[in-house]
C-alpha cells in the first residue's frame, strides 16, 4: 500500500512529508475567560507556569478573555486547563492554525 501511495505521490520523500503533516499534533491555544472568585490564585499559577512577572499574569487577567498559551501541544494545554479550572478558573484549548 506504501509503495502505491509512493508511486502515486513521485517519491518516498514525498510521502514521509505529508505523513508527518496528517500526524502531527496541531498547536494549541489556553485560552482563559473567567478568573473566578480566587484570581490571586489564578495569577500566582499563571505565574509558575508560564514564567511572567505577577504584574503581568495579573494585567492578563484584567482583559479577559485572553491567550495564556500559545503554540502548545495538546497535551500541555489539557493539562494548563486543567490545573485552572481546579483553582476555579474557566478556561479552554482550542486549536490553532
């Protein structure tokens, strides 16, 4: 069957490709819409994880909604979602092109 896509595409070189463009993972989004009752403790988690300054997480969290990740494997960005729905925050991953 690889042989025949091979043979149908010009070239093996070809095929790994477009393998690799149907395989890979997209990027990913967070995307936060609400901070929620506790937002200190939603800039203090935005802080360990992404590494900004508090004022900046807590200037991310006066413009909502708002990117907090950007260009991530879906698997961080599950698990980001997940750590601030936990703290009470309402967040989301969407795909990004």
């Amino acid at each position: 069957m690889l042989q025949a896509i091979c043979g149908l595409i010009g070239g093996s070189d070809t095929v790994s490709e477009s393998f690799l463009l149907i395989c890979d993972d997209l990027p990913h989004t967070v995307v936060l819409t609400d901070a929620g009752p506790r937002a200190i403790e939603i800039v203090k988690l935005l802080h360990r994880q992404t590494g900004l300054s508090l004022w900046h997480c807590k200037s991310l969290i006066s413009k909502l909604p708002t990117s907090i990740l950007e260009k991530v494997p879906e698997e961080v960005a599950t698990a980001m979602v997940a750590e601030l729905r936990a703290v009470g925050a309402s967040a989301h991953a969407e795909a990004s092109q």
